[in-house]
C-alpha cells in the first residue's frame, strides 16, 4: 500500500482507476468522421470529381471551404457542381493550354488560391517488353507535369499580385508509395511518383517566398471501390489490418492545412497502413 501522495498517484494510474476519472465523455463522432473547420479558404483539387480526390474536395467543402475541382470527368463533375457547389473545370490536366487557361479563368475569379491538391493521376502498368515510350510519355504528362504547370502559374500569379495573405498556402502533392518500392512493369507510373516526391522538395524550396509550403503523401493502397469485394487476406497484410480509405488521404490533407501545421514543409508521408516499414522474406 502506497503510503505518499505521489505513489499513491501512480498505483492509482497503473489500476486504471486515475484515467477513467478524468476520462472525457466519449465522442459521438463516427470512426473515419473529419472535424476541421477553416475560414473560407478557396481549394483546388485536381482529380477532384471521382476516387481519392472526391473524398478530398468534400473534406474541404465540409470544413467550410470554396472547393475548384478540374477533372477530365464531365458527368461526375457536373454532378458535383450542381449538387455540392464546387467550381468545375472540365479540364485534361495533361493538356498544358488547357490545364494554364483553367488556372487563369479561376484566379481571376477568385484573385487568388490558399491551397492545392494536385491529386489527378492515372495507374498505367504495362510489361516492359510490351511497352511504349507513348505511353510512358503520357504517365509523366498526366501524373508528374500538371504539378509543376499549376506550381509555376500559382507562383507567377503571386509573383505579379502580392496580395495580402497572412496564411501563405499549402500545396500537397499526391504521390504513391510506389515511387520507393515495384512491381514488374509499373517503369512510367514510378517515374511519375518518384518525380512527384522529388518535385515536392524542389517546389517547397521555390513556393518559400510566398509562404507556401509544399508536401507529398505517399497513399498506400487506398480502395476507392465496393469496400464488401475485399478479402480478409487483402486486410490482414497490412499492419493496420485493414485497406485504405480515401478518408484517410483526405484527413491528412486537412490537417497539413491547419494554420499552425506552417513547419511541416517538404515531407513525404506515407499513408499506407504500415506496408512499406513491414519486412518480407519468402
Ligand atoms: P481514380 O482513378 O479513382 O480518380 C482519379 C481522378 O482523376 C478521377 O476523377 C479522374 O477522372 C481524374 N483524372 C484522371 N486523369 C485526368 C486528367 N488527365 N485530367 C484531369 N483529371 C483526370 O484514382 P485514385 O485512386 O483516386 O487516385 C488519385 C491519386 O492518388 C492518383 O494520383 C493516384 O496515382 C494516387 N494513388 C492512388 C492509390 C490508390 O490505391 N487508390 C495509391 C497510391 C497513389
């Protein structure tokens, strides 16, 4: 029997009794739920209509942001226009006049832009033997270019229009955890994703100026799908012990948006429920 103050504290801690006196009440927030509001910061989500990118710009809008989606995807962009009120760009963002015209019609619209999240990309593997440098050229087109077309036009824009923004910017970049690991025949998309990781620490050194500071998450295997369609096998390899949400890539680029989050600059974050740290041997 503890016979102090503070020994008393601590047998009191290691029973449990301490903590579920000062336990608050539970939350009634749903798992998987974002709880962020922001002042009404203007957003861009490219790729925004559809997968990943969805779930991103409705994280935002819910945080009480203006959300601008370009997606190549008239239908599912259209929809959320009208439905949800984002600004739609119809846009192929591998398509540089057009991807340039649509920045400048929204920044002329709106004077300026606080955070981007250059998200649009698309998953090509083709065995190598079978390939085509076509193909490779149109992965780094649609993955890899954008992101730094938007980067340039963002900061020429800042560059002419100092405006007065205490907050600076975040840009988050998407790439993939399979710009630091393979499988055969993924040559244009790891390239892509590798450019994307190194883009974001060249980008983080360029968009200083203006306050903004670039990061890149490195989403695992993200099921953007029918959820009932995975095995227990796809779960259970991950240490987490489940498949990825485009929630959990959404939760991460609302809280690299949070005001005080300015010193989280060029990282790379994997989101990836542990895969790339867990070693295999067969
Ligand atoms: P997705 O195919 O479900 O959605 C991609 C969105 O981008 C769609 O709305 C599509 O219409 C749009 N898009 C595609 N090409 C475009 C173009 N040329 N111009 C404009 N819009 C275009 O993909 P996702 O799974 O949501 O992936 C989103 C991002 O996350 C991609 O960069 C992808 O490489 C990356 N990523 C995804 C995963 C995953 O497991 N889902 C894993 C790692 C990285």
């Amino acid at each position: 029997m503890a016979d102090n103050y503070l020994e008393r504290r601590m047998e009191d801690l290691r029973s449990g009794r301490l903590r579920n006196a000062a336990a608050p009440a539970a939350s009634p927030a749903r798992k998987g739920e974002i709880r962020v509001s922001f002042p009404a910061r203007r957003v861009l989500v490219t790729g925004g209509a559809g997968g990943i990118g969805l779930a991103v710009t409705r994280a935002y809008l819910k945080a009480g942001c203006k959300v601008a989606v370009m997606d190549i995807d008239r239908e599912a962009g259209e929809r959320l226009a009208h439905d949800e009120g984002v600004r739609f760009y119809n846009t192929d963002i591998s398509d540089r006049d057009a991807l340039e015209n649509a920045l400048d019609n929204l920044l002329t619209a709106w004077k300026d832009i606080d955070i981007v999240v250059s998200n649009a990309g698309i998953s090509l593997f083709q065995p190598l033997v079978e390939s085509d440098p076509q193909t490779f050229d149109h992965i780094i087109a649609t993955n890899l270019r954008p992101t730094y077309i938007i980067a340039r036009v963002w900061a020429r824009h800042r560059r002419r229009y100092p405006l007065p923004n205490s907050f600076g910017g975040r840009m988050i970049t998407i790439s993939s955890t399979r710009h630091m690991q393979s499988e055969p025949g993924t040559e244009g998309y790891s390239a892509s994703k590798g450019g994307i990781a190194s883009l974001t620490h060249s980008l983080m050194m360029s968009l200083s100026e203006f306050g903004i500071t670039v990061n890149c998450i490195s989403p695992g295997w993200i099921h953007t799908g029918d959820p009932s369609i995975l095995t227990e096998s796809d779960r259970n390899q991950h240490p987490s012990r489940r498949v990825g949400t485009p929630d959990d890539i959404a939760r991460v680029c609302l809280f690299l948006s949070l005001p005080d989050n300015d010193f989280i600059n060029g990282a790379d974050i994997p989101v990836d429920g542990g895969m790339t740290r867990k070693m295999i041997y067969i």
